[in-house]
C-alpha cells in the first residue's frame, strides 16, 4: 500500500538493524507504524506493538486482523464519497484514503497515471502480504509519547521528517520528539529513521534513494535516508559491522 513517506524500498535493510534488538529484548514497538513496511518484515520478536495516531489507519489493520475484505476496485465517484463520509466505514477510509490516493498522501487526490494502474488491486495486494506476518500484532492508536514501553524493548520510530510532513493531529514537535528520544534511550534500544539528527545521535546506516513527486512529470529527486541510534546506545550495537563513522 502506497503511504506518503513509507519505506517499502528500503524496508529490508532497515528491519535487519531493528532485528540488533531481539538479542535484548523480545518486544518491538513501532511509535509510527505507518504502512508497517518495516514492521512486516522484521523477525525474531515474540511480540510486536504497532502504534500510529492516524485513526482510520488502525481501524484498517485492525479490521484486517478480523478478516475485512478490501475492495478490488475503487472508483473515482467512490473516493469522493468516502471521503465526505469517513466514518462509516473508517476501515474502508484507511485504504482509500492512502491507497487510493496520489503519492500515498492522505486523501491528497484520486491516485491515476498513464499506465492505468489498479491501485486499489494493488494496495490490497500489498496489505495481504504483510498481514501474513501481522496477524499478532498489536495495533494501538495513541500519541506516541503516551505508548506503553515494555521493560527493556526494542523501539522503532519513523516520524514526520521535519519541514516534510505534517503530523496527523497537526504541526510536529521535532524538538520535542528528540528529547523524547533521549529521555527513552535510558532504558531501551531505540532506532530512528530521519535525514537528519542532533549532534547526541549516531548514524548507523544510510542510503540515497531516489523520490517521485509526479510520475506523468518526471518531477524525481534524490534523498538520503538515515537510521539512528542514541550515543547511550552505541555500546550495546558497537559489534553491528554496519555503523558508520
């Protein structure tokens, strides 16, 4: 499922990084799950909580769990109706609403292009292939600074990259959520994907991928993508062959 800001092209190397944590703790929480890219596709934990404060986004992996059946095709006149009257089906929202439109961005458009994709076949595809793997994961729908931390887990947080994306309650606190990082870094093993980080922060792996704003426009750009960790954090990933200098 396409979703403004997933990390579909880079999720396996993220998830094998994430995957440092089990040898510490058997529980991973995702404060931003998102389209659950990463989330999917981690192994070796027992336990996996998946957080997002997008509420129509958990009611459709929630949904999913319980056996919903997601719509092959969507249409146009659909999408606009959905979107006036999101609440009933909030399920049917959280597809439509990011799978269904342009770039992932919620309802940001009826999602078309030259090649006359099926993005609602392809979105429930998608969704149907990770829920292989999500069928025993726990969906909550909080804040992510009021996520219950199991003793000692492992924690993942893919938050809106600062001047990018808006949060879904409004404007984010960057600030705020570095100290948050900080503060959690006391007690758990925490990875951070963002571009950029403050001085306390460590890049253990990056890589340059390239963006699409507008297919029919050839509107491309490239960024690099980067994953965190707390320098409190080093010392227990410091045999990880992929921390860089």
């Amino acid at each position: 499922m396409r979703y403004q800001g997933g990390k579909s092209r880079i999720a396996k190397d993220i998830a094998l990084h994430v995957e440092g944590g089990v040898s510490l703790s058997r529980t991973l929480v995702s404060l931003f799950c998102g389209a659950c890219n990463i989330e999917a596709k981690v192994k070796g934990f027992d336990r996996i909580i998946c957080n997002d404060n997008q509420p129509y986004l958990i009611a459709l992996f929630q949904a999913l769990q319980n056996g919903y059946d997601l719509p092959e095709t969507v249409t146009e006149e659909q999408y606009h109706y959905i979107k006036e009257h999101k609440d009933d089906d909030p399920a049917l929202t959280g597809f439509v609403g990011f799978a269904c439109s342009f770039g992932g961005k919620w309802f940001g458009g009826y999602a078309r292009d030259k090649a006359q994709v099926n993005y609602a076949l392809r979105g429930k595809r998608s969704l149907a292939s990770k829920m292989r793997t999500l069928m025993d994961a726990e969906f909550t729908c909080l804040d992510y600074r009021d996520v219950l931390l199991p003793d000692g887990c492992a924690v993942y947080a893919d938050p809106p990259y600062e001047n990018t994306t808006k949060y879904a309650n409004g404007d984010f606190n960057t600030a705020q959520f570095w100290e948050y990082m900080r503060q959690i870094s006391k007690d758990h093993v925490v990875y951070i994907s963002e571009l950029n980080a403050p001085d306390d922060f460590v890049c253990i792996w990056q890589k340059e991928i390239r963006r699409i704003l507008d297919v029919n426009k050839n509107n491309q750009f490239k960024s690099t993508e980067k994953l965190y960790i707390h320098k409190d954090n080093l010392e227990i990933i410091q045999n990880n062959s992929c921390i860089i200098p």
